[in-house]
C-alpha cells in the first residue's frame, strides 16, 4: 500500500474530530476526508511525496458567518491550500491553511515530511483546523474525482505491517519528521533504480527506463541518518538514476559523470536484517557508482555497455510498496453488464467474444483489511470478471467455475445509502458477478438469461 503519514509535524495538540470517514454524516461527498483540529500555526507536512500541483496563500477570509447560499462559501470555501499529485496520480488537498504560511510552489517536487504551510482558520472553518484529503484525480481546484480511503501510519501504527485508518478520538502520534520521496522505479532493462517524478531519464541499454513492471520504492532523505543507513546516495539529473556520491570516478548513461545538482542526500538501508515491506539484493556497481539490483541477471553498466559490477557491494533493501490500493482499469461491459478488468487482454464475455469497453472507468479498493464495506471479492484470471470469492457454485464464461488463485482481495461497499461512488450494481447469484442492474438487459453465463438480482446493492468509484 501506499504509504502515507500523519499530515503534520511530532508537535502536540492535533486531534481528531468528528465527521470523518467512520462517521455516517461524514463530510457528504468528501467521504474518506479527515479534519486535524489544531490551534493556528501547527506544522502541516506532506502525508506524502509528490509534485504541487496548486496552491492559495494570500486569503484572510473566513465563511462561516455568511449565509448558506452566499457565493463566496463556494469560491473561498477551501481557504488557503496545498495540492499535491502522488505518483499513482492520486492528489492530496490540504486545506484552510493560515495565510501567507504556504511555504511551496506550483511545480515543486515535495518529499514526505516537507513543511507545506501551518494550520489555519481561513475558509468555510467553523474553527482552527487542517481539512485532508486524497481524491482519486484532480486538474484544478474544482475539478476532481471522488474522495477515496487511505491508510496512514504513525508512530504507533507502522504501515504496511500495522494499516491504519484514524477514527474520532484515536490518539495521534506523528512520525512525519523525516523526509521520505516515493515515485522511484526499477528498470527491466538496466537493473537500475531511478527516479520516475522528472522526465528525460536515460538508461545504459539505450532510450529511456523501462518502469512497466516496476513497485513503487521510497527512499529516505537525511539529515538526520537513521540506525544502519548509509548516507552520500544522490539523485541524478541527466539520467534521473541513483548513485553513490562519496566516491569518484562515476560515469552517467546521459554522458561524462553522475551530476547531483539539485539533489537531496539519501540513505539507504545497508546490510541490515530483513524487515516487512523492505526489498534486500540492492547492490553498488564500482563501475558506475549506480544503484541495480543484483537478484536479476541482464543488468548493463553505463561505464561499459556490460553487466554492472558488485564486487565489494553491500547488500541494500528498499522500501517497495505492495500494489496500490485503488487498482484501476476496471470497465462495464455494454453486452454482459458485468464488470470487466480492462487492463488484460484476453477477457471472456458471456454474451460471446471479449467483453466489450464501453463504460466509464471504475477503481477497485484492493488489500484493504480494514476498509469500509464487504470483504471477500476477487478477480478471476479466465474472464477478466469480478466475482464473489466466498460463496461456492461460481460460473465463469470460459468454462466452469471462476478462478481466483492470483486474485488480489477486493472490498466493495455495500448497502450504503450515502457514501462514494456510484449506485446501481447487484451481485448475481448465479454466477457469483457482479452486473449493472440499472440496464434493461443483461447475460449470466450461468444459464444465457438475464443476472439475477440478489441482495442489496453496491456502489464502485469511478
């Protein structure tokens, strides 16, 4: 999962109030949203790192006085703020902060950790407070996805071993005091690490790196150098790849020597035990002064077009998150109904052929242990098509029953009648799927004839 923290600095006085995403009058479609209370001036840091995407700094007004359908609680009703785009292309909103706090700028790369701006009144604030929040896409203040649920960590719940979501009056104890930047990649080609928030990056192999079966690892920032990490890792801005500093002679993809211009110090992990949610075989090449990881053949070395060299390398881990909980690429299909994992080829539709991608775009909460609605659905790897894991007498249009031996465990929410995401989807008994209800014709390949509707019904992000 992600790995997101407290949004504010190790200070004392942040609390939690209610309204959140365990509360049914919650914030309406702001529903996985949380409010911070704290006096003015508390330390608001990124949960996560990211690039500015917008930012509000220069307002003083406050909105709660005004009456309800006073245009100014639409147009100022957010206050000052900070926005910030994930690497998954999430977007985190910090809001009502205090003015002439904002301390970054539209474009700025930030790290987990960084001071963005102190808590404030400003806005549609009935008192001191940091509204946060992740939604699912955002293009500009007013134009956004859905609010979607996330879990974060603190200094009693350590993701991914510990996932955590806060509820009204949990005791909050911030770890978000270290810089920590996530959006880094492993490439197929190179076998190296490099980081995937900039353009132009350069692999050894020729072209740019290829991230498409990349994790997603974080990286620490220091000062200060947490126990059994190493300092002097630097980022490089012509080939967007990670490299020693503290010794000479490296040589860059992009030509002539690594330049760490512009770069923060890294510390890596180094010959240190395994730990939950760490990645050891990380090696140093003496060749490059690279970073590549060494439980891979086919790795090339920009020094001198061969394999790269871990002669007297440590072994490093790095922190790689688990898939993403919010997995998109799911569609509705126009001829089934059913819902349909686009993102394979080879889906099976019990109205015959591939299913047909003819719907909006739907995003599934995956790995989720304590998220809000109903455990137990999965995706079988012979349809495409999402199904109810937990009941047996399945029946997948490929033949026989479905399979869910690679599926991941999806949470739908079920039977809520206020909440994110769109109504109208029904679990067939039958079969075990999940179909549009709303359309006036479907197909069950169960029997050829229409899904029948069973129990209650679920919503889906889209």
């Amino acid at each position: 999962m992600a790995l997101y923290r407290l949004p504010f600095a190790a200070e004392s006085g942040w609390t939690l109030g209610p309204g959140n995403w365990d509360d049914p009058g919650g914030h309406g479609s702001q529903f996985y949203a949380f409010d911070f209370g704290h006096a003015e001036g508390g330390d608001v840091r990124a949960a996560r790192a990211g690039r500015v995407i917008a930012t509000v700094n220069d307002l003083s007004i406050n909105t709660s006085t005004l009456p309800a359908d006073h245009p100014d609680i639409m147009k100022f009703g957010a206050g000052n703020y900070v926005w910030v785009r994930h690497a998954d292309d999430t977007v985190a909103v910090y809001l009502h902060l205090k003015k002439g706090s904002v301390s970054v700028a539209k474009e700025q790369w930030v790290p987990q950790g960084l001071s963005l701006g102190k808590s404030g009144n400003t806005g549609h604030s009935f008192g001191p407070h940091l509204h946060f929040e992740v939604v699912l896409w955002a293009n500009a203040p007013g134009d956004a996805g859905p609010s979607v649920p996330i879990h974060v960590e603190d200094k009693n719940h350590l993701s991914p071993s510990n996932p955590w979501r806060p509820r009204s009056g949990d005791v909050l104890a911030s770890n978000n005091t270290s810089a920590r930047q996530d959006a880094w990649r492993w490439c197929a080609k190179c076998q190296g690490l490099f980081f995937s928030g900039n353009s132009g990056s350069k692999c050894p192999s020729g072209a740019a790196h290829d991230s498409a079966r990349s994790g997603n690892y974080c990286l620490t920032l220091t000062p200060p150098v947490p126990s059994g990490y190493q300092k002097d890792w630097r980022w490089c801005s012509k080939c967007q790849g990670m490299f020693f500093a503290g010794n000479p002679g490296s040589k860059c993809p992009g030509g002539g020597e690594h330049a760490n211009n512009g770069s923060g110090d890294y510390g890596l992990p180094h010959n240190v035990s395994d730990q939950p949610g760490f990645q050891a075989d990380w090696r140093f090449c003496t060749k490059c002064k690279g970073l590549f990881f060494g439980g891979n053949g086919g790795s090339k070395c920009p020094a001198d077009g061969a394999a790269h060299s871990q002669a007297g390398s440590g072994n490093y881990s790095l922190a790689v998150t688990s898939p993403e909980e919010l997995q998109r690429g799911w569609r509705r299909c126009g001829k089934c109904q059913g819902l349909f994992f686009a993102a394979n080829p080879s889906s099976k539709c019990p109205g015959g052929g591939a299913h047909s991608e003819t719907s909006a775009k739907y995003v599934l909460l995956q790995h989720s242990p304590s998220g809000p609605g109903q455990q137990g659905w999965c995706w079988c790897d012979k349809c495409q098509g999402l199904f109810f894991g937990d009941n047996p007498g399945s029946k997948c249009p490929a033949g026989g029953a479905h399979s869910k031996a690679q599926s991941a465990k999806y949470v739908l929410v079920h039977n809520a009648e206020s909440g994110p995401g769109e109504k109208g989807w029904r679990w067939c008994s039958k079969c075990q799927g999940l179909f549009w209800g709303e359309a006036s014709s479907s197909k069950c390949p169960a029997d050829g004839t229409a899904h029948h509707k069973s129990g209650g019904e679920y919503r889906l992000i889209r």
